[in-house]
C-alpha cells in the first residue's frame, strides 16, 4: 500500500516537473527562434556533412545502419528546423561516390534508407511545400531507385517552402569531371570557358552556392563535398553526432554565421562604401535584399584575387 503510494508520488512528481522542463526548453527555444528572426542574419543556404553516425550507434552497441536509421531522424528534424527559423534551402550527404567502397551490408542498408525515406516521407514533405532534388550521378543507382528519384523531383517541382537537396552518389571531383567532359562534348571553344561556364555544367546548376557548411562529428574537411560551390561558404564544424543534431547544436550554428564577417576578398573599407552607396539606392528595402555583403543575405561572390 504504502509502496503504491509512493510509486504514484513519484509519477505525479515526475508528471508536474517534467512537463514544466518541456515548457521551459520549449520557451527557450522559441526565444531562440524569435531572437532569430528578429534581424539575425540567417544563412540563405546551409549544406550539411551528416558525419558521426557509425559512432553514435557503435557506443550503443548497435549495427552501423541502425546509426543511419537515426540520422534519417535527425534529418526529418532539420528539416522542420530550418521551416522555424526560415533557411530556405537546405542541401545534405547523404551517400558519396567513395562510400562504395564500404562494407556492402551498409551500402545496402544506405540504399535502402533513401528508398524508405522517399517511399514514406516524400507525400508529406510535398504536402508541406518542400521542393525535393537529387544531386549527384544517377547512373550507378539501382533503376527502381533512379525512377523514384524522377518521381519526387517531379511531385514536388512547384514547391517553394524549402528547398531540399540530397546529394546521393555525390562527389565534387566527379561532379566538376562530368561538368568538363560535358563542355567538351558541347565543343566550346576554350577561350570561352569562365567560372559561370563551369557552374552552369555542375549538378547544382539550378542552386545558389551554399552559404553556411555544418559538419556534425568534430572532423574539420570537406570529404570532396561541393568542392567548387563551398569556395566562399562559412564553415561550422560541432563535434556532435548527426543523430544527436538538435535544435540547440543548430541555433549554435547559426549564432557563429552571424557573427562571421563574409569579404568575398574585398577589404573593409570596400564593404562600408558599398553599403554606403546601397543605403543611398532607392531599390534597396529594410530587409537590405539589394545585396548585404557583411552578411546573411546572397552577395554575388568576387571571382578574383581574393582570399
Ligand atoms: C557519415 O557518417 C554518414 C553517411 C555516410 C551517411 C549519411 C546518411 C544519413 C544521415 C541517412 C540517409 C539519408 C537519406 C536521405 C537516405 P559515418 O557513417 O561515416 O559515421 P562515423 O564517422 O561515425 O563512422
């Protein structure tokens, strides 16, 4: 009896205080949000190195794959993250061209994911105004695979909310060699071939370059991911797990972004006389949407000797 009393006490207690500690993270994320959305520059474009999942599952003594099963977890959560504090384009690596040469039991369960996550997920992230794109190499990729990738860049063409971009048999050398053989096949003369040229040939032709890149596990590279596009993105590494990715680790993110100074190789003196100069142009709004290049919104990148 009085051990049953006990056990209710302790429900009750745990009932009333851990329901007050959801609403107090949940009030602080929201401050978070809105301290966000109240002139914090903001990232146009985040591409993420989704690492840390093989370890996150081996100190569970779990499957590698079931490390990836969480990172889809993860990824659904970012997703709905970047809906809160209003990124509208996101780009993540799911699976690239070296990964073939893991352990054929993972690249199976990898190629599996992709197939679930779309089989399960694509009907409601269209519902919810996400626009989905592959970038990467379709050849290489089982047919059925291939066809539901079509399926869901077509389903969801017309959505505009946020902008989804699984790299899946993605590689940036790979991808800049396709670009050339392409442009050679095309037969443009040499003299002809400029930085735009090359971008136009890319994958991600159709997507602006990333602006922030998050790499989740404490690895500081770049793992041949958009090595052309990532030429003037800000880098935030967090020795977080990708499954462990929540919305404190992303805020973080954002905070450092906002606190970089983004040049483009041109000086300070440069940036304040173009700032100048903005202020004075009557298309510019308060939003700053003509073109702020300290920071947080899409500045054209300089393409000549800068560092
Ligand atoms: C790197 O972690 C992660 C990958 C190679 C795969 C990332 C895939 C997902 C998050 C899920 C798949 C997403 C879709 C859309 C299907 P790792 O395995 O190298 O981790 P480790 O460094 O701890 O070994």
């Amino acid at each position: 009896m009085a051990k049953r009393r006990l056990r209710n006490l302790r429900a009750l207690v745990q009932a009333v205080f851990g329901g007050a500690r959801a609403q107090e993270a949940e009030r602080q994320a929201e401050a978070r949000r809105l301290r966000f959305r109240d002139g914090q520059a903001i990232p146009h474009h985040i591409a993420f190195i989704m690492d840390g999942n093989g370890r996150w599952a081996t100190s569970r003594h779990l499957p590698r794959s079931m490390g990836h099963r969480a990172g889809v977890e993860a990824l659904r959560r970012v997703v709905r993250l970047c809906n809160d504090y209003h990124v509208p384009m996101l780009t993540v690596y799911a699976f690239s061209t070296e990964n073939w040469g893991r352990p054929p039991e993972e690249v199976s369960a990898l190629m599996g994911l992709l197939w679930e996550t779309i089989r399960n997920d694509v009907d409601r992230l269209n519902r919810e105004g996400v626009r989905l794109r592959h970038v990467g190499r379709l050849e290489g990729l089982d047919q059925d695979i291939q066809e539901a990738i079509h399926w869901m860049e077509d389903l969801t063409r017309a959505n505009d909310k946020l902008e989804l971009n699984v790299c899946f048999n993605y590689g940036g050398r790979a991808e800049i060699v396709d670009a050339v053989r392409q442009i050679i096949a095309a037969k443009l003369p040499a003299g002809e071939v400029t930085e735009d040229t090359i971008s136009s040939y890319l994958y991600t032709r159709e997507l602006p370059d990333p602006d922030l890149i998050i790499r989740t596990g404490g690895e500081m590279r770049l793992s041949n991911y958009l090595i052309w596009q990532a030429a003037y993105a800000e880098y935030y590494s967090t020795a977080t797990l990708w499954p462990d990715f929540s919305e404190a680790d992303f805020a973080a993110a954002l905070d450092a972004y906002a606190s970089r100074k983004r040049r483009f190789g041109k000086t300070d003196a440069q940036l304040a006389e173009e700032a100048a100069a903005r202020s004075n142009d009557p298309r510019a709004d308060s939003s700053g949407d003509v073109g702020d290049s300290s920071n947080g919104s899409r500045p054209q990148p300089a393409t000549k000797g800068s560092l």
